[in-house]
C-alpha cells in the first residue's frame, strides 16, 4: 500500500480584523484578572468589596472563551486513508476536531450540488465545519458514518486532497452530480 502525506491550512478570510479583535479581548482580559486580583488583595483589608469581584470576574471568564473562537485556522492533514481536522488558535493551541479513515466516508462533494442540501436535511446527522469561515460560496463536503453517527463535515480545502481522500476510498464515494 502506498504512503501518502498530504497537509493544508484553511485561513479565515478577515484575518487581520480577527487578529484586532483577538488583541482587543487579551487587553480587557488581561485587565479583568489584574483589576480582580487587587480587588481581592483589598478586600482583605476593606470589606464590601464582594459585590465589584463579582462584577469583574464573569466577564473576564466569557473574554477567556470567545478569544479561542476568533482568531483560528483549521489544519486537514491526511495520512494513508485517515484524516485529522485540527482547530488551532492564535496559530499556538491545537484542539482536535474530527479524525476519521477513509472506510467511514460515504460520499464527497461540493457543496453548491443538490446532493449536498439532501445530505444536510439528514435527521440527527452532525454537522462539522472544518473551516474558520462560517459561510463558504464554494467548499467540499465529506459524508460519513462514524461509530453509526452521521456526520457533514464542511471543507475549505483543494481538490487535491478530496483526491487522495477518493483514491483510498473508491469511486463509488464521489457524488453524481460532481463536475
């Protein structure tokens, strides 16, 4: 069997705003935990304070949870048949979205064609976007059945990838309508 190691990273479109923006949420971030800090130490020493760390906290929590929803790109790296989807934030922090082999896939198309609105209409099926640009105007989509969950995973990525992907699955993948 041959080997085949094929990588790709999908950046998101305003990047540069997204990169702002992330800068924005680590000041006020950083700002929060500082003010909550000596909020805390002078607390010690004159209480009613209580209500104010109350107030500095959550916002510094919720700062924490929507810079990592930001400023990312997504990795697709495929290795002989399986394919890992990697989130990474701040180009620093790797989380894993998805891994699945070429066994589990059961059609591959784009996802302008009518197949992939059938595909996406599926009852309790999963949807993965594998790309950090929420509403793409072309993209591919792979189907598969993972563990009998269904699952649309939504691709920014070359045709050379769902090549690899089609020649270790087979033909029969590949959606009718596809151009």
């Amino acid at each position: 069997m041959r080997e085949v190691l094929y990588e790709e990273s999908a950046n998101p479109s305003n990047l540069k705003i997204q990169k702002i923006i992330y800068i924005v949420y680590s000041i006020f971030l950083w700002a929060l935990i500082i003010s909550s800090l000596f909020v805390f130490f002078v607390e010690f020493f004159i209480t009613g304070f209580d209500l104010l760390l109350l107030f500095l906290v959550p916002p510094a929590i919720l700062f924490w949870f929507i810079r990592s929803k930001i400023y990312y790109c997504v990795d697709l790296i495929f290795v002989s048949g399986s394919t890992r989807v990697i989130k990474v934030v701040n180009y620093k922090k790797r989380k894993k979205i998805i891994i699945f082999d070429s066994k589990e896939v059961l059609q591959v198309g784009k996802i302008t064609s009518a197949s992939f609105e059938k595909v996406w209409n599926t009852p309790n099926i999963k949807k993965v976007y594998a790309t950090p640009n929420k509403y793409l105007e072309q993209g591919y989509y792979v189907y598969l059945n993972q563990n009998g969950q269904p699952y649309v995973v939504i691709l920014e990525c070359k045709e050379d990838y769902l090549l690899h992907l089609v020649s270790f699955t087979g033909k029969q993948v590949v959606e009718k309508d596809y151009k």
